[in-house]
C-alpha cells in the first residue's frame, strides 16, 4: 500500500494553493480546497495533488476561444474576469 505526501496549508502546487483540507463525502478520502492562480476555487482529493495529478484548475488545460460581448477570449482571461 503507498502513502500519500503529506499535504498542508498554504503549500503551493503549480497553480493550485491550499486554502483548507476536509474530509471528503463517502468514500472519498481527504479533499484539500485550492485557490487556483486564475482566482478559482477548486476541491481536489488531497492524494491526486500530492502525486502532481492537479496543477491547476483546468484554466490552463483549454486552449479554446469564448466569445463574450464581441471580444474573443481564452478560458484564463475569462476566469481573471470572474474575480
């Protein structure tokens, strides 16, 4: 059975800062609550971001275009608004 790298507040991985860590509903283990550097909130399984599976948010993952109010954006810029 592998361990899981310890996982604490503040710890930066890629984009991703811990903000809290909880305990997940059922079955799920730990999650850890992370403030993506874009200024989304997101809830990954603490075991996933200590094994580098979750850098981010996904902000930085889709390279595709929205069109809001006639300007062309991508996903970052997007989320930045948002914030």
């Amino acid at each position: 059975m592998t361990t899981t790298p310890p996982v604490a507040i503040g710890q930066q991985f890629g984009r991703l800062t811990v903000q809290a860590i909880r305990q997940g509903k059922d079955m799920s283990g730990r999650m850890a609550v992370c403030l993506c550097a874009c200024g989304n909130e997101k809830a990954v399984p603490v075991r996933h971001l200590a094994r580098g599976r979750f850098t981010s948010c996904g902000c930085g993952q889709h390279p595709h275009l929205y069109v809001m109010n006639g300007a062309t954006l991508t996903l970052t810029e997007l989320c930045a608004m948002s914030t």
